[in-house]
DNA sequence: GCCAACGTTGGC
DNA sequence: GCCAACGTTGGC
C-alpha cells in the first residue's frame, strides 16, 4: 500500500497504532483492497518522498464501505514492524527477482497485490 | 519542474 | 464504442 508520506506517513500510522485506509478511488486499487483478509501482511511504500518500502502492516478488519465514499471500500491496517533497513524502489529495480513488482510494472497503483516470494525475498534483504 | 503513463470524461 | 482531451500520479 502506497502512501505519500507528506499526507500519511509510517510514523504517523505507528502512533495511531491503526488507521482506516481510506481515499481509494481507482477500481483495480478497490479491488485490491476487497481481495484483502484480516491478518493479511502488506507492506507501506512511501511514494515521492523516499521511494521505499518502510514497514510491515496487518489487516485487522476486513473490507467495509468507505466512510468518505459509500461507493468504495477500505480496510482497517495496524503497523506490525519497521523494517530494520527500508527497500528503495531503486534496490528493487536492481533486483532482478523483483524486477517484476507491480511497484515497478505499474507504480501508480496505489494498492498492489505482492507475491509471497517477493514479499519474502524483500524482508530478507530489510534484515541484512 | 518536467513529463511519461495511466485513468476518466465526454463528444461524436 | 471509439478516441481525443484532460487530470493525476509519481519517478526522475
């Protein structure tokens, strides 16, 4: 899940010890979202400022009509861990078993599906 | 600040 | 249903 960390950033989502992920309003990004399950792990990407992947967030309530706008949905996030190390977007382009990203194929989704290999691969290199 | 890529809108 | 025009996102 992207989010430009002048608006909503890490930080502001640990001391909020959850948030309501709302202003969804692209239909692949909705059904992203919808895909979602409670305990799913996601990561947040910091987009514009830092261009990388800064920590690991779960799903604690499964998709629900957005407060804002009854036509879309969100889901409820609660941070789990920083990552030791954040993963630029340059260090994934530089991976070659991440070349393949969504958040490089098409980084204007704001909500992208990740694979578990990827997603696995990623919290790797976050420990080294 | 620029611009490519993408999504949406609206005229036909 | 097509496509041009426009707006937005986000990397550089």
């Amino acid at each position: 899940m992207k989010t430009e960390p002048g608006t909503y950033s890490w930080e502001d989502l640990v001391k909020d010890k959850k948030t309501v992920w709302d202003g969804v309003r692209n239909f692949q990004a909705r059904n992203n979202i919808m895909a979602m399950k409670k305990g799913d792990m996601v990561f947040i990407y910091h987009s514009n400022v830092g261009k990388d992947i800064v920590g690991i967030a779960k799903i604690t309530k499964e998709h629900f009509p957005d407060p804002t706008a009854e036509d879309w949905a969100v889901v409820e996030i609660a941070p789990v861990k920083k990552l030791k190390k954040s993963i630029t977007l340059a260090d994934i382009k530089a991976t070659k078993k991440l070349a393949n990203m969504v958040l490089v194929k098409n980084s204007r989704l704001s909500v992208q599906p990740v694979k578990e290999a990827e997603f696995d691969f990623i919290v790797k290199m976050s420990q080294e």
